[in-house]
C-alpha cells in the first residue's frame, strides 16, 4: 500500500527522486497518523499532479470535496470501482499567444485522485457538483452500511 | 522589465503597529508576457467574485482572494485541503497602463489582464 502526500507544487522530474527520499520520513509518519482510525485512504497515484481533497461523513453520506480550478465540467470524472471513488481529468494547457516569455506554476495535464471509502454506497444516488474551482461529490451510504439502532426492551 | 514576485515572508510596510496575524497561502500563478501586456492567472479555489481584493498602490499588483466557507454536512474525516485566504503581492513593470488593468474569475481561475501604455507598445513605422 502506498501513500503519496499531498503536494501542493509540482515538481520537476529532478526533484521527484529526491523528494520521495526526503519526504519518506514524513509518509512514515502519515500511516500512523489517526487518518485510518476513519477508515479512509488516499491512495498513491502515478500522475504528478494531486489534487488536494477533504472528506466528510456523516451518519448518511461521505462528501469528497476536491480542488480542481480553472477546469471545465467536461473535463472531471469521476467513477466509482467498488469502494474505490476516483476523481480523474485533464487540465488544457493555455495556448501562449506571445513568445516573448512565460512564467508558469501552474500545472497542467492529467490528474488523478483515489480514494477507499470504508464503507459502501449507493451508486445510483451519488451527485456531484463544481463551482468557484471546487468539486463537490456527495456519497449516500449504501442501506446495509448504515448504523442500525436495535431497540431492546426492557421488562 | 517585468512584473516580479514579491516575497510573501516579506512584512507588510502598513502593518508596523501590529503583527499581522492573518496567514495567507500563495496562489499558483502564470505570469505570461506579450507585446500588449501581461496576463496573470491565478489558481485560487473556492474563491468567487465577490471575495475577491485586487489594488495597485506605489507601482504594487496585490492579490487578496477570500474563500466561501462553505458547510459540508457531517464531520471532516480527511483533511488536505488548507483554508486560509489567498495572497500575492507583485512588483509591477512600470510600462503598465495601471488603469486598464482587468480581471475576472471563473471556475477558482482569476484572469488578470495588465495592458501596457499605448506609448511604450512597439510600433512599425511605415516609409512614406
């Protein structure tokens, strides 16, 4: 299994390798950090850019929130496998109109996301929603993964 | 000639009286040059147009972009993303028609468009 922290710039293929060392002490330090105590994992992705994403849950649902800007809503999916929610795409890059010169942070290309919810949901009612750069999927829980509350009663 | 970025450590002059308490996250910015101008985008999500905060004072581009909190229901069990505001200051070439400076916003995109002054845009100069 394999954790890849979130990065917030992206790297160029030379720093990659050296990063991975140096950032393998805090990846460390990350598995046995409480994020499993939810039973979610961010699982490791091969593409260099990642978005950041927040969950939620509550007794009913799991609301993936992810920061995707500058994007077109055609150009996100997101599918479900299983547990595994995926949120993936391609950002186009800008076309240059001056050659004079060009300074650039921004990332571009394909990304992808994964993540295994701990429990199942129901595909059919899963909606999601992208507005100001943010991506918003809400998750209902699948009927037999919800809570059930047993009344006992007392004689 | 160029708009350069400003360090973000940096204090902030105005603020000598008071720490500043307030931190910001630096946007992901393309700065591209062309013969007319300057277009900056930055990448500041959850940021929409009424969040926005765009001065020029003293020859200085800054860049304030305030998130919409939004609610999601139930509790967070997975945080990566930040939430703090948006933040990024830029020395601007002085060649900057300042006043026909643009911006818009879409989708956590902001688009700034920094015209240079008619006099200084290269010009061909036709032989009679």
């Amino acid at each position: 299994m394999n954790i890849i922290r979130y990065q917030r710039y992206p790297q160029s293929d030379f720093l990659t390798a050296f990063d991975r060392l140096t950032n393998m002490h805090e990846e460390l330090d990350r598995v046995f950090e409480s994020t499993f105590a939810s039973g979610f994992r961010a699982l490791g992705t091969l593409s260099r850019w990642t978005p950041a994403v927040d969950v939620y849950q509550d007794k009913d649902q799991f609301t993936v929130v992810a920061e995707v800007p500058g994007m077109k809503k055609e150009e996100i999916d997101i599918s479900l496998h299983g547990d595994t929610l995926t949120i993936s795409g391609e950002r186009k890059a800008q076309e240059k109109q001056g050659e004079q010169g060009f300074r650039s942070e921004r990332f571009f290309g394909k990304f992808q996301r994964s993540l295994t919810l701990p429990s199942a949901v129901n595909i059919e009612k899963v909606k999601a929603s992208y507005k100001d750069g943010v991506l918003e999927v809400v998750l209902p829980k699948a009927e037999e993964a919800k809570p059930k509350q047993i009344e006992v009663s007392l004689s | 000639m160029d708009i350069i970025p400003k360090q973000q450590n940096e204090p902030d002059r105005r603020a000598n009286e008071r720490p500043r308490q307030v931190q910001y996250l630096t946007p992901l910015v393309d700065v591209e040059s062309t013969e007319e101008g300057y277009v900056i985008r930055a990448e500041m999500p959850g940021v929409e147009k009424e969040g926005l905060e765009i001065m020029v004072d003293n020859g200085e581009l800054t860049i304030v972009g305030h998130r919409r909190h939004l609610k999601h229901p139930g509790e967070l069990a997975y945080r990566e993303i930040r939430q703090h505001d948006f933040r990024r200051v830029y020395e601007l070439d002085p060649t900057i028609d300042t006043s026909k400076i643009t911006a818009r916003i879409d989708q956590g995109l902001l688009t700034l468009t920094l015209p240079k002054a008619e006099r200084v845009k290269p010009r061909k100069i036709s032989v009679e």
